[in-house]
C-alpha cells in the first residue's frame, strides 16, 4: 500500500513537470517516511513538497526539475537504502529529507561519503545531525527537537503550575531531544521529573506503560508521534484516565489533531511548543495555511499545514534561493551551491530563518495549547514565540557541551 502511495506521488511530480531533453533536468530526491508510525508525517512533507513545486513552475534557476520520492519507515537503515537508490540507480543531484531523528544522524554520515552531493534535511529533529561532527554538505532549515522544546519547561512550571511530571516517549533519537530540551528549562526553573517510561517506535500495546503512570505527578510529558501518538490516546481514553498531558511537538502536530476517533480530545488544553503554531495571526502563516488548503481536497490533508509539510517546504524553497544565485551550475561538485546555500535568509510562513556555523537553523520556537475550533477540530492556539532560538538554547557552547548529549537519563532532573 506504502510503496503503491509513494509511486503516486513520484508518478505527480514527473507528470507535473514540462516535458525537456532529459539530460538538462535537474533531478532532486525526496526522502519521506511512509510507511510505519510516522506515515502521516511523510505524506504530509511530500504536500509541501508538492505546493513548492508548483509555486516554482517546477523550475530553479530556469532549469526544469522533478522530484524522485524515495519511501523510508524511519530507521536509519531504510534511511540509507533510499539514499543510496537515489544517488547510485536515479542518478539525483541533490536530495531533500530526511523525516525521522535518527534518519538524518545516518544522512549525516552518508553524506560525507558523497561530497558534491548537496543535502537539505527534510524535518529530522535529533541535535547531533548538526551538531556532533557536522557535514559540510548536510543543512537543515528546522530547528532541532530540543530547540523546539525552548521556553516551554519554563511555562509549564510557572504558568500551569506543573511542578513533578512524568514522561512517556519513543525510544529513539529525536524523542530523547524533545525530553533534553525541556528538561534543561523545566529543571532549571525548579520543576522535577520522576519517571521516564521509553517505548519502541510502533507501539501496538501501551496497557502496562499506562498502568505505570505515576498517580501523584501534575502531568505526563507525551514524546510520541503520529501512530503512536493515536494509539496511546485511543488506550488511554479507554482506563478513564484523567492525566493532564504536556505535548511533544509532533504530539499535538496536525498528524494527531486531525485523525479520526475522539481520543484526540484529551489534548484539548495539552500546552506544547515546536517550529509552527496553527492559529498563529501572522499575514504570511495565514496566507501559508490558505495555499495548504487550497491545495487538495479536505479529505487529502489535514486541517492545516503541519510540521512535515511545513518543513519539507522551506526546504525546498532554501534550494531555490541558493540554485539562483548559482544560475543552477552544478559543474564545479556543487562548491558554489554549498556557499550561498548556508548564507540563505528565509522569509518563511514559520518565521525567519538563517543557519549557523554547522548549517543549523536558528528560528522561531511557539509555545502553544491545543484548542477546539467551532466546527470540531482541533487547533494549536498561540500563547507566545520564542524568536532566534540558537542550538545551544541560548547557553554558552561550554556550559550546553557540559550537560552531555541528549539519552534516555540525561539530563538529570530532580530536586
């Protein structure tokens, strides 16, 4: 089903694109996640892939292109596989993606093996993509999971009063992120958490997870996404539970808000934070949700744009700014691309962005509460933006190394 859905899109992109002589086409990879728990995800980044094609005239820099969508299930080594069908059988002169954290950790390193092939990361969040030994060839125009995370720690402590929380998270890089930035403002601002219950990604049963929660915490810190992030709520709802939740960014994403069932519901009110806030009044996000809705029917996308799509996006946009500065000349291994692209500023739906010296995002962080529109669904009402976030949390590079790298235990947090 996943493979035949991938096809389509690909089968769209070469549709969509003017027919030229097939040796001055640019070829771009798509990396997406789609099949297994973070399927929705993927779909969702291959739309705003989609809309970007089409606001481009599937052109960069007068040079027509087309994107060849390469399917993955968020391991690192399907990560690698697709990679490597895209730079070795379909011959790509650039890819976009990853979706998954621990993805684009294993982009990170392919990518040094293939130095003129230039990277743009699709929305993978794991911190050591960039910055543990950086490639040179790698950038991501998204924050990190643990910058995604700044400012709220500090609001859910001081402004919801949540002062022991517990936490259930998938067991893998970018939750370990998610759970790091927190914790370096939660426990700096006094709060404590006490138990920290770490699952597989693609979680069937969370009935012993449950029956572990903890029944004197203020909250339960909630780092699943998409499949999981459902079936947890679906279980949850079923014990009667009446837990009040702190939400991972991917955890009140549109990917969970819009699913079917009324689970969901039990977000309503969930404070989060993460790189877009849907009920945002900003001229350029609104325009943004427009032309996502506008773009299929309501039975193809969600409600709003969500992360993925919003990511996969600016990503594709970035390239286009950097390709035309280049004129799209490829020929010297792609050495030029490479310096403008780490120089792009971009004016995106989700605020500014620019790259550091890692070719990280430094961007906006919203903290945000899950809200229920008039006509049912569901929304992530602004509370307030944290602008120009850095990588190093506004800390120090020496005081953010020390704490150590995000795992299962670290940081510490308790009193």
């Amino acid at each position: 089903m996943r493979k035949t859905l991938a096809a389509a899109f690909a089968a769209c992109f070469v549709a969509a694109a003017p027919a030229a002589h097939a040796q001055e086409k640019l070829k771009i990879g798509v990396m997406a996640t789609l099949s297994g728990a973070l399927t929705s995800g993927g779909e969702d980044g291959v739309r705003g892939v989609q809309i970007a094609a089409k606001e481009l005239g599937n052109k960069m820099a007068g040079r027509e292109f087309e994107f060849i969508i390469t399917a993955t299930d968020a391991s690192p080594d399907s990560a690698l596989r697709a990679a490597r069908k895209l730079v070795e059988q379909d011959k790509v002169q650039l890819i976009i993606g990853p979706l998954s954290g621990s993805e684009g950790i294993a982009m990170r390193d392919y990518s040094k093996t293939v130095p003129n092939l230039v990277m743009v990361n699709g929305s993978s969040g794991a911190l050591e993509t960039t910055f543990v030994n950086p490639s040179p060839n790698f950038f991501r125009f998204n924050s990190d999971g643990a910058m995604w995370m700044a400012g709220l720690g500090e609001y859910v402590l001081k402004d919801k009063g949540f002062k022991k929380i517990s936490v259930i998270a998938e067991d893998y890089s970018f939750p370990y992120t998610q759970v790091f930035g927190f914790a370096i403002g939660y426990c700096r601002a006094g709060g404590e958490i006490v138990q920290r219950q770490w699952v597989p990604l693609g979680t069937k049963d969370f009935g012993s997870v449950i029956a572990n929660i903890p029944d004197d915490v203020d909250a339960v810190f909630l780092g699943l996404g998409g499949g999981d992030a459902v079936n947890f709520l679906n279980q949850y709802s079923q014990t009667g539970g009446k837990a009040k939740f702190i939400g991972g960014s991917i955890m009140v994403d549109q990917t969970v808000l819009s699913s079917k069932g009324a689970a969901k519901r039990l977000l309503v009110g969930t404070p989060s934070s993460g790189g877009v806030a849907d009920a945002w009044d900003d001229p350029r996000w609104k325009a943004w949700v427009k032309t996502y809705q506008e773009a299929f029917p309501a039975d193809k996308r969600f409600a709003s744009p969500s992360l993925f799509a919003t990511n996969y996006y600016n990503a594709v946009m970035a390239l286009s700014i950097a390709m035309d500065k280049v004129k799209g000349d490829l020929s010297d291994g792609g050495a030029k691309l490479r310096a403008e692209l780490a120089k792009v500023e971009l004016n995106a739906p989700n605020g500014k962005i620019k790259l550091d010296d890692n070719r990280q995002a430094i961007a906006t962080t919203f903290i945000t509460e899950v809200a229920e529109l008039p006509n049912g669904d569901l929304t992530n009402k602004f509370v307030r933006a944290v602008p120009d976030v850095t990588q190093t949390l506004g800390l120090s590079l020496e005081a953010f190394k020390a704490i150590g790298l995000p795992s299962r235990t670290n940081p510490e947090c308790k009193k």
